[in-house]
C-alpha cells in the first residue's frame, strides 16, 4: 500500500482526489490544506509520496518543496497544479520534483495519470535505493575481499611463526592505514596472553600489556568469548591512557575452527573513531590468520615428530639388518633380544606419529597411543579385534584393499606412501598420509599414519583464494596487466584483448609495450618519466592502439611491483577506456563555446558578483554595453564605476533590503528599478538571479540576468491606464443601461396594460426614446472597445456636451451649452460619459431641477470646466 500526502487549498479536490486514487486499492491518502501542515505530518507520520498543488495560502508548493528536500528528505514529490507556466515548471524540476502535472480536464484520466506518476515515481526511487545500497555492499565486500588475498597471498609464502606474525602485521598497518598495534598468543593452560610481535608501540605501554590474564576483564571478553574490544577516543579515556599518542584501538580474536590462539591488536595515533567496515574486514583478517598460526603450528609439531619417527625407523630398520646378520648370534642371546624387542616395543609406543602392526588377515595386532587418541577407541579396544579397514572411508575402500593385496604379493609393485580418508569412532573424517611396508620375513605389515587434515584444508583455501584471484582478474571490466623491466607485456586480463580489439591476449603477451601498444611509442617514455619520478601514476591519460591501428583513450593507474630481494620487478597497474569520457569532454567544450555565442546575442547581460553595497562586478557580460553605455571593463571590480552606482538613488536601499530577504531564505529574486546610463537617461531594467552557496551554507557571489525593460514598462503602465478606463466606462455604461432597462420595461409593462390607443402608442414612443438611448451608450463602448490601442486626441468640448445629452431625457431638463465650439481639449473621448453622467445625476437628484448649465473660464493659466443645475443641490454634510 503506497501512503500518500496530498496538500491543496480546495477541500473539494482534495476530497475528489482522495476518492479517485483510493478506489485504485494501492493508495491511502491523507489530506491536509497547507504546507505548514504537511510538514507537521511529515515529521509524525512515514509516506512514499507527497503530492502539492502550486497556489497556496502560507507557503506555495515550490516553497514546501524547497523545505522538504532541505530537510534532507527525499521522498518523490508530484506537483499538480493549474499554474503552467513554463518558469514555475522549471523551478519545480530544478528544486528537486519527480514530476509536474498540469490540473485540468477530465478528473477521471487526470487522476489515472496522477497516479501512475505516483507509482513510477515510488519504484524510481525503490530502484534507486536498492541500487545504491547493493553497490555500497559489493564495494566494501570488493574492499574486504582484495586486502584480504593480500593477507592470505603474503602470509601463505612465510616459513615460520615469527615471519608470519612480523609480515601479517606489517600487511594490516599498511593496508588499513594504522599506526602501530601487536599480536598476542593465547596459553589456555595458564589462562594468559602474551605478546609475542609488535610494532610502533610506546615502551610504557607494552610495560602495561606484555602479559595480560585471558580471563580478566576486560581481555576475557576477547580470549574467552571471542569478541572484539574496541575503544573510540582511546586519549580521553583517562589522563593515564592519554600519555601514548593513541586515539583509537581495537583487538580482534583470532580464530581457527572458531577456537582462539590469539589476538590482533592495532592502533591510530589520528583517528579517534575506529569503523564498522574496517571492524569487519579486521575480523575477516583474524579469522585468516588464526587459522594460519594453528596450521604453522600444527604442522612444526607434525615436522619434528616426524623426524623423531624416521630417526625411530631408521633405527629399527638398523636393527633388523643387524638381526638378520646375525641371526645365529640372535638366537644364541635370548637377553639381547628381549631387551632389543624392549626397546623397539618403547619406540613404538612413544613415537608421536600413529603407528600400527597389522597381520596378514588384517587385523591391527599392535597400536601405539597416538594413534588409539586419533581414532577414539582405546588400545584395548583396538588391538587384536579391530582390522584396518573398520578406519577406512567406504570411498577409498576398494583401491586400498588392492594395494594391501599388491604389497602382499609383491611389495615392490605396491606404493610406499598414499593418502585416504581415515574415520574416527566419532565418525569424524580426518584426511591421513599412510607410509606403509611389509616386516621382512613375516606376512605383517607396519604403518605410521600422519594427520594431514589441517594442511589439506589450507592448500584447499589457498586454492579457492587463488581461484577467486583468477575469477576477479578474467572477469574484470577494466584492464589488470603487468610487464618486466624490458617493457614487455608479461601478464594481462581477458578485458585487455577486448578493449585493444584482438581475439586472445596470446597476441600481445611478450611483446614490447611501447612499439605494439602505445598508439604514439614515444607516449611510453613520457609515462615512464612520471612514473619514475613519484613511483607511481594515478589516472595518467594516454592513446593506446587497436590491432586495427585506431587509437583509444585510456587512463592508468600503475606502480613498480618488486623482487623479493627488493630489486624492480616491473611495472603493474590498471587500464580503464575513457573513450566515453573524451566524448563528454568534447561535447562540454561545444557546450561553452554555444554557451558563450549564446550569451554574446542575449537580449541583457549576464553576470557575478559580490553580495557588497557596491555590487562589485566579477563577471558581466558585453550586453551591459547597450543597456548602461559602460563596459565590462569599467564595472569589473569597480574600475571605473560600481554598478551601484548605476542605480537611481531612489531605489539602491530598496533594491539592498529586497535582495537580501531572498537571500536569507535561499530564494531566486525578480526585481524591476531604474538606473542611469552613461548619458544620463533613465531606464528601467528587469533582473533575475540567485545566490550560490558553499557546502557550508556560506554565501559566495550572486549570479542572474538583466534586460531592458524600459519600454515594456511603457506599454504595461499604458495598459494599466486604458484598464482603469476600461473599468470606468464598464462601470458607468453598467449603471446607465440598467436604469434605462428598468424604465424601458416599465413602459413596456404599462403599455400592455393600457388600451387607448394614443397613450400605448405615446408609451411605446418613450420606450423608443429609452431604446435610442441604450444604443447611443452602446455606440459609445463600441467606439471605445479598442481603449488603451487609440490614442487621446483633441476635441471639441461643445461636441462632447452636445453628444452625451442625446444619452439622458432631455424633456425633463433643459441644457444651456455655454462653451465656444472653438474650444478644444486633448483628452480621451470618455469625457463624453462624464458629462452625460453629471446630466442623469442631475435628473435623478436634483428633484426641482429644470435647467442645467456647462461653461468654462481660465484659472492660473488651466482651463476649468463647471456644470451647474437649478435642483437641491448636494447636502453640505456629503460634500467632499
């Protein structure tokens, strides 16, 4: 169910579009008339969408918009009004909108396609979420994942336990941009943790941590429990902990098969916060490198056993040759024999490698103790009841029993050493490296098996690392190459063929990079000097050449990779294709020269400049020229004027205050006001602009546009004049032609109910006169139906008088028209309705009225014009 807010000032639509939309059984709609009300319920309730109408009371849909997205809220936002302007569509997108649609027509479709916008604009922004997030997960797994086969790739290669602990921690340092840290080793028998490798870590403090008790707090947490300590702010924990120039520190348990060996300590002498990601990846790094110490170890007590067993064997077989030699004397000395058999008996029983008897039959007549604890089952158990194959996996059973039958035949064509999968009385499968041989002259055999599980599980991890390694290296979009200190391509992904156009990379390996590869082979030379001077390069650009000779644009990110011995190995890096890039580029620079063209045919000019009392010009177009007769050069920086100074003085505060409001509240500003150009005139500009912020909401200059608007403002306030007229004479005519209709249907009325013929017929006479006085007033809208396009003119006052008594009753007043008719004024023909409007009030008012009379005479050089009539007059008390 998509919940939905949708704001208007009409309860009725909001009525309307709650139904529509909620009838689609996808929505719930709440309904709220006001902006100031929608961000009270944004704030209380969760939705998947708002939708705004444009004209509100408070705040309009573009201001809430802006409010919203400030919030940091992100929600798809629909605006659905009638304005459609094209600039509030503009602004309504620029501002952050999902999508505008314009109100009108049909409600039904209009609300289909509403809210198929609403659903297209959710799953956008579902889309984009998902997207984001699964990008975030497989960049840090790709993190986690390459430091991690750095780890296990160098740690793989060390020969001992003091290699392995000095190259791992060195690896993590570097890798994850620590400063210092150590590792510990766990003894379970004594409960404690020492710390057997460290680096850059003060002498105080290792005095303190040398030796810690595993199940004391809080290292308990650690080597008991397995969890990781973490401690942000290290310094501000107490005056103590401050003295070592440590800010952070974490421990992390390390791990084999989910039991602790150890402990990896490390430390950030600039970082007071320790991350998630980098916890994670540490603890994927601990995981590792457990296992690696219980393997070295394992396999250091598997070698050294091994060797006290050769050395036992080696012994025994000295023995028996001498027994054979001498068998005469064997038999003769019975003592020396049992004695012999003694101390083959303790040999056997000692050595630290499995070692069984077996008779002909199969059946296991003598087992050491090492190998009763490998097998579960006691000695007792075992010896004399128990055959060989009762340990053996079903799977290798069949091959096995034919080896024991070759050797049995023939030892000589049976193999001496072999691997199988032995069984524990647990069921538990280990994996076993057999050495195996007849006891000369008997029909027994003799067997020392040696664990090998450990190792077989990290070839197996090794293996599937460097599986991943390969997987990454073919599948990866960019180009992973590397080359010897001759220049030639020695190693390079699949990606490498694609990019260059050739059908395998056997192509181009061995071949000398500069003459095969480069598009230009001097280019080489070039790269090789950066990369020799930094000992790296990061998004070196450069042509490369297509095995069809066409170039392609690449960028490079590259080091030296080096010998053990720390001699050059060559050269590696990454290759990715910009050829998509230089196109953009290509077209950008299009994009400002038609910019450019663009701004030089402006009707105005263009400009940047600081927020001062001034307005110090740092940018302005040539433009300014034809509208202030000044240069850019004069008004940049002030070099000569400052355009405030352009301003009339009337206005430079008022423009200042204005200006400023819009600012505060981030907003785009419009303002009309007059300046003075170079030659002294006037003229009234109209300016656009906005002011650009900082990340940090800090101020940075004003950028907008300016245009001549001088004679526009001509025609709007001439326009705004023939509206006034326009509502006078609409008024006036309204007023005059209501009260002829209201007689005219009173003569009409009468007439019907008359029947003397001479009184109807003088009825519908008046009614005629009324009729003739409508037209005229209707002639004169006529005429005047093009007011503010016809110019005043000069016109004769007496014609005007003469003309407006033809629009009242002239029977009941008598009109005495003084003016010359030579007299002429310069004024609009409206006068007219004027003066009939001063005849009808003095018909309607004057009561006793008889005579009316217009004259005029000079006053202080104007000319004045009266009328006067014979009525009551006006009472004192209304008089103005």
């Amino acid at each position: 169910m998509t919940k939905i807010l949708y704001v208007d000032d009409e309860p009725t639509l909001l009525e309307l579009g709650k139904l529509f939309l909620e009838r689609t059984g996808q929505c719930s709609v709440d309904t709220v008339s006001s902006a100031p009300q929608a961000l009270k319920k944004l704030n209380s309730k969760p939705y998947d969408a708002i939708i705004s109408d444009y004209e509100m009371p408070e705040m309009n849909g573009i201001e809430f918009l802006k409010t919203v997205r400030t919030s940091g809220n992100q929600l798809p936002f629909i605006l659905f009004t009638g304005r459609g302007r094209e600039e509030v569509v503009i602004q309504a997108l620029n501002e952050g909108a999902d999508f505008y649609l314009q109100k009108g027509g049909d409600p039904k479709p209009q609300f289909t396609e509403l809210y198929h916008k609403i659903r297209q604009a959710v799953l956008q922004r579902e889309a984009g979420e998902a997207l984001r997030k699964a990008h975030e997960s497989l960049q840090h797994q790709t993190d986690i994942l390459k430091i991690l086969n750095t780890v296990i790739t160098k740690t793989h290669k060390t020969e001992s336990l003091s290699e392995l602990f000095q190259v791992s921690l060195d690896l993590t340092l570097q890798l994850l941009h620590f400063d210092g840290g150590g590792i510990y080793l766990l003894d379970k028998e004594k409960k404690t943790a020492s710390l057997v490798h460290y680096k850059n870590l003060p002498d105080e403090f290792i005095s303190r941590v040398r030796k810690v008790n595993a199940d004391a707090q809080p290292y308990d947490a650690l080597f008991v429990r397995g969890e990781p300590l973490i401690s942000h702010h290290y310094s501000s924990i107490s005056p103590e902990a401050s003295q070592y120039n440590i800010e952070s520190l974490v421990s992390i348990p390390l791990l084999s098969k989910g039991i602790i060996v150890g402990a990896l300590n490390l430390c950030s002498a600039k970082r007071s916060v320790i991350s998630d990601q980098e916890v994670e990846t540490l603890l994927s790094i601990g995981s590792e490198l457990g296992t690696v110490i219980n393997r070295m170890t394992t396999e250091e007590e598997l070698r050294i056993k091994a060797e006290e067993l050769h050395a036992a064997y080696e012994e025994i077989v000295a023995t028996e040759e001498e027994l054979r030699q001498n068998l005469d004397d064997f038999r003769r000395s019975e003592e020396a024999l049992h004695e012999s058999e003694e101390s083959y008996r303790t040999v056997f029983q000692n050595t630290g490698t499995a070692t069984v008897v077996l008779e002909e039959d199969g059946i296991i007549s003598l087992a050491n103790n090492t190998f009763a604890s490998m097998s579960g089952y006691t000695r007792e158990e075992i010896e004399g009841k128990m055959r060989w194959v009762d340990f053996v996996h079903p799977d290798d059973l069949s091959w096995m029993r034919i080896e024991n039958r070759r050797r049995m035949d023939d030892e000589s064509q049976a193999l001496p050493h072999y691997e199988f999968r032995f069984i524990t009385r647990s069921g538990e499968i280990r994996e076993i490296y057999l050495t195996i041989g007849v006891i000369p002259n008997k029909k027994r055999s003799i067997a020392s098996l040696l664990d090998i599980t450990q190792k077989k599980r990290a070839i197996r991890s090794l293996e599937k690392s460097e599986a991943l390694y390969r997987s990454v290296i073919e599948n990866i979009q960019d180009v992973y190459y590397r080359s010897n200190p001759e220049g030639e391509l020695i190693m390079v992904s699949p990606s490498g063929a694609t990019l260059l156009g050739y059908d395998s990379i056997d192509e181009i390996l061995g071949k000398p990079i500069a003459e095969t590869l480069y598009f230009n082979p001097g280019d080489r030379d070039e790269f090789l000097h950066s990369l020799c001077t930094n000992g790296f390069v990061r998004n070196y650009e450069t042509r490369l050449r297509k095995k069809d000779g066409s170039p392609v644009y690449v960028s490079t990110s590259s080091h030296y990779y080096y010998h053990e011995s720390g001699s050059i190995a060559g050269v590696e890096g990454i290759i990715r294709d910009i050829t998509d890039k230089k196109v953009v580029e290509k077209a950008l620079f299009e994009s400002e020269r038609a910019y450019s063209t663009m701004i030089s045919n402006l009707p105005g000019f263009v400009y940047r400049r600081a927020n001062d009392t001034d307005w110090t010009m740092e940018f302005i177009s040539d433009g300014c020229i034809a509208i202030t007769g000044y240069s850019p050069d004069d008004l940049l920086h002030n070099a000569t004027i400052s355009y405030n100074s352009l301003v009339h003085p009337d206005y430079q505060q008022t423009l200042w205050e204005t200006i400023q409001k819009f600012l505060y509240n981030k907003g785009m500003f419009e303002v009309e006001y007059p300046v003075i150009t170079k030659s002294g005139n006037t003229r009234w500009v109209w300016e656009r602009g906005r002011g650009i912020f900082s990340e940090d909401d800090r101020l940075l200059f004003l950028e907008g546009f300016i245009t001549d608007v001088t004679d526009r403002r001509r025609v709007k306030d001439a326009l705004r004049q023939s509206n006034n007229k326009i509502r006078l004479l609409t008024s006036l005519t309204r007023h005059d032609i209501v009260n002829n209709l209201l007689m005219l249907k009173g003569y009409q009325e009468i007439a019907l109910e008359t029947q003397e013929l001479s009184a109807v017929y003088d009825y519908i006479s008046k009614a005629h006169e009324i009729t003739n006085r409508i037209e005229s007033i209707i002639g004169f809208t006529r005429e005047y139906e093009g007011l503010g396009m016809a110019n005043s003119a000069w016109i004769s006052v007496y014609s005007l008088i003469e003309s407006a008594q033809a629009e009242v009753p002239t029977d009941i007043i008598k009109i005495e028209n003084t003016i010359l008719p030579s007299l002429k004024v310069f004024a609009d023909p409206i006068l007219q309705k004027v003066f009939s409007t001063f005849i009808d009030n003095s018909i309607r008012h004057g009561k006793t009225v008889t005579k009316g009379t217009f004259h005029s005479r000079e006053v202080n050089g104007d000319l004045v014009l009266f009328y006067r009539d014979d009525g009551i007059g006006i009472d004192p008390a209304k008089k103005k």
